[in-house]
C-alpha cells in the first residue's frame, strides 16, 4: 500500500476516495526512564528514552492507519500526516492520518 504526503499519486489517477482513516495511540514511559529523562534534561542533550517510546509509538500508529485503509480496500492513502500531543503528564497521544483512496495506475488505463 502507498502513503503518500502529497494529494495525488504520481503516474496514477485516483478512481475513488473512501474517507479518512487514522491510526492511534497514547504511550507512557517506565517511571526509571522518567527519572534518567529529568536528570537528562538539566544537562541538556537529546533525551534518548522519550526518542524511542515516540518513534515506537509513530510505528505502531502509523499500522493501525494503513490496517483501516487494507480493510477499505484502499490502494494508497495520501495527505498522510502524523500529529502528537500530550494527554496527560508524561503521556504522549500520536495520531497517524490521511484519505484512503483508490487508484488506477496511467500504464493501466
């Protein structure tokens, strides 16, 4: 399946729009890792523990996105776009979203 930031699909045509689909999901981090995460932020530098748990957490959403489009019968989802926010302290919501479509590719036509 294709995700695509763009709105259209290079060398094919999009035949049918099926609606947004999104993928979710809210991580927390092991309070150890919350601790080694403050001591981290009063010498600065990147706070590796927090860069997994989001990079984790980008996966995982972006596979509930693309399992709610295959269910559609999407071809390819465009307008992707990935959005964060904290829901609680030290909780991290990450959403993964665009527009399932299917697609004719130019060579098919």
């Amino acid at each position: 399946m294709l995700i695509l930031t763009t709105n259209e699909v290079a060398a094919a045509k999009i035949t049918e729009s099926l609606g947004l689909v999104r993928g979710t999901t809210v991580r927390t981090r092991h309070w150890g890792h919350n601790l080694i995460a403050a001591f981290k932020g009063l010498v600065g530098g990147e706070v590796h523990e927090y860069t997994k748990v989001i990079a984790e957490a980008r996966e995982e959403a972006l596979d509930r996105m693309k399992a709610e489009a295959f269910a559609l019968g999407a071809d390819a989802v465009v307008g992707f776009r990935f959005a964060t926010s904290e829901v609680a302290k030290n909780c991290a919501e990450v959403v993964a979203y665009g527009s399932a479509v299917k697609i004719v590719r130019a060579d098919q036509d």
